[in-house]
C-alpha cells in the first residue's frame, strides 16, 4: 500500500492564485460576473466617499480634532464590495479599519468620525443597523463573529456573517481558535483577509512562512479562497458566492484579499521607515479606484461630468457628517462609570468620588 503524500507549500501555491477578472487598466480577462449597471456605479460612488473620508480624516487628526486614525486608501473596493454583498438583517463584524465596510451596511458616517474623536457612540451601531462593536484588539473579534454565526445556526436561521482582519490577525490565537471552531461546527461564516502586504511595519513574507495565507484556512477544512482584493469584479463574484453558501448550509469560507494599504498603518506610524518609495508607486498602479473608473468608462456608464459630481457629493457627505459629529455634545467625565453595571456598586462608587473630588464633598 503506498502512503499518501501531504500537499507541499509548493503544491498550494499552484491551487492558489489570486482570481481576477478587471485588470490594473480596467480590462476585462475573462467572464464577467452578472452585475446590475447601477451596482456598478454604486460600488465606484461608495469608493469615492471612502476615500474621501479617509483623506479628510488624515487631515483632521494632523490638526488634532480627531484621535489616532487607521486610513483605508487602497483598500476601498474589497470594503465596499463585500459590504454590498451582505444582506441588511445579516451582521458584519469590522476591525478599527474598516470604515467603508461599516459605512455601505449603514453605519451613519457621524458615528464613524465619532468614534476616532473618542465619543462612545463611535464605538456602537444604532440599534436597526447589524455592526457588532469595533474591533481594536488584533483577531479578539473572531470567536464573537463565530459563535454569533453558530447561534444563527443553531436557530435555523439562512443569514450569513462576514468579518474582516488583516494578516497579520492569522499570528494570532484567536484566528486559529476561530478558524478551527468555524470549520468543526461549519457555521455560515465568511472570514475575510485584508491581505494589504504589512503587519504595521512587518512585511508579508516575515508574517508567515505559508506560501499563502488562504491556504491558513483549508487547514481547518474551510472552503477556501484568494482574490485580487482591488477588482470590484472579483470581489463580487468570490464574495456573492461565498455568502450564498453560508446562507444555504454549506458552511464558512475564508477569502485572502490581496490588496495594499497605501498609507500609514495609523496616523502614528511612519511607513517611510520601512517601504521604498519604489514600491509604493508601483502598487498606486493598481488603485482599485482607477481601475474601476476605468472599465465603467470603457462601459460607457461614466463620463467626467459624472465622475466630477461622485467626487463633490463625496465631498458634500464628508463635510455634513463632521459638521454634525463635531456638534455633539461632549459626555460628562464620568460618562464610563455609567455603562458597568444597572445600579453602582460600592467599590465604582469609590472610585467615582476618587476621579470626580467634588462629588465627595
């Protein structure tokens, strides 16, 4: 009897290849998934105001009326895409980088300059809107996102869940735990990797010895993809289908979406320190914003007129949601010692008096 071989790295690097269908020029490679012309000008319109957003914010931690922020340029279409995909009852699970994603499920953008200022409502979804409490702490959010999507399971339930980290999350226990715990109970999960080349400032091939980082997911027996994480294309077909799936009891999937982030890891970081400037210009080639305006004006759904006016009503949204953000109250200083138990206990009471002397008085 001949003993079966393992798969090598090597092996999975030949399965696994990013799926693109858009090119960096905004040409097609191969079958297009069945988009709704709308859709597709929705999904560019959605990409604009998360960039919009994300240069707005920058400039506003650099003047200090924000806190320390986590830009998303460059990673807008694998955002907007997968957010698209989801269902409005169906629960999204974010990290701190997340805005565009949280924005497209309904996030108010108020609440998503909000939450950088340090205001608590940042932190928290409104009650209609399915966004679980934004995840700082690197991969911690995954076994909530798992154990969320079993419950739903367990209640008969055909939702799907998506959740969001990036790579250098699959260091870390809580991925492993979550991953395995997805894959035993095959709960309708879909786990998606941000793949955008940095850990802060530690490189992809220092991260990991795998080969791929989506082969990190069929180790669990989880159906398992990788896709260019800046073709809209891609990401709506991989994503579609892998909601579906979860929808219709086949089970969680996991998707490496191979994007870059093309700023700082937060606006404390100085990635000049670590990445060439060479590398940087190269990967601004395959901005997923060029790219889809490119194909929508090969389709002949955009013209500069209408492009101008995504860009300014961008800028209009951006500039209404500060505005209303920053006339927001202040809480009261004690604002915390509200939100621990229903009635204070003696031990919150003493230390209420000890943050707020007046109050022992």
């Amino acid at each position: 009897m001949v003993a079966k071989t393992r798969s090598t790295t090597k092996d999975a690097t030949r399965r696994y290849h990013p799926i693109q269908i858009l090119s960096p020029e905004g040409e097609l490679l191969g079958p297009s998934p069945t988009i709704k012309d709308e859709e597709l000008v929705k999904m560019l319109k959605f990409m604009i105001v998360g960039r919009t957003f994300d240069q707005r914010a920058l400039s506003l931690q650099r003047q200090g009326r924000i806190g320390t922020y986590a830009p998303i340029s460059g990673q807008e279409a694998v955002q907007v895409v997968s957010a698209m995909c989801l269902n409005d009852d169906e629960w999204m699970f974010p990290t701190y980088r997340d805005y565009a994603a949280m924005y497209v499920h309904g996030m108010p953008m108020r609440d998503l300059f909000l939450f950088p200022m340090g205001h608590p409502q940042g932190g928290r979804a409104p009650e209609d809107v399915n966004i679980y409490a934004i995840s700082i702490s690197i991969a911690t959010h995954l076994p909530h996102a798992v154990g969320a999507a079993w419950a739903s399971k367990i209640k008969g339930e055909q939702k799907a869940f998506i959740t969001y980290h990036g790579d250098g999350a699959t260091s870390e226990g809580d991925f492993h735990e979550a991953m395995n715990f997805a894959g035993v109970f095959q709960v309708p999960l879909v786990t998606i990797c941000e793949n955008n080349g940095w850990a802060i400032s530690l490189p992809r091939e220092r991260q990991t010895h795998s080969e791929t980082i989506a082969q990190k997911g069929e180790a669990y027996g989880i159906n398992s993809q990788m896709v260019d994480g800046n073709d809209v294309l891609a990401l709506y077909q991989v994503v579609s289908e892998s909601l579906e799936r979860a929808r219709t009891g086949q089970g969680p999937t996991f998707i490496e979406a191979v994007t870059y982030r093309l700023g700082p890891h937060t606006t404390a970081d100085d990635p000049g320190r670590y990445r060439s400037q060479e590398e940087l210009d190269e990967m601004k080639q395959k901005d997923p914003l060029v790219r889809t305006t490119k194909y929508l004006r090969g389709l002949g759904l955009l013209s500069d007129a209408e492009e101008a006016e995504m860009w300014e009503d961008a800028k209009a949204t951006v500039s209404d949601a500060l505005k209303e953000a920053e006339n927001i109250a202040v809480p009261n200083q004690d604002f915390f010692f509200d939100h621990v138990y229903a009635e204070l206990t003696p031990n919150l009471i003493k230390q209420r008096r000890e943050f707020i002397p007046e109050e022992a008085e």
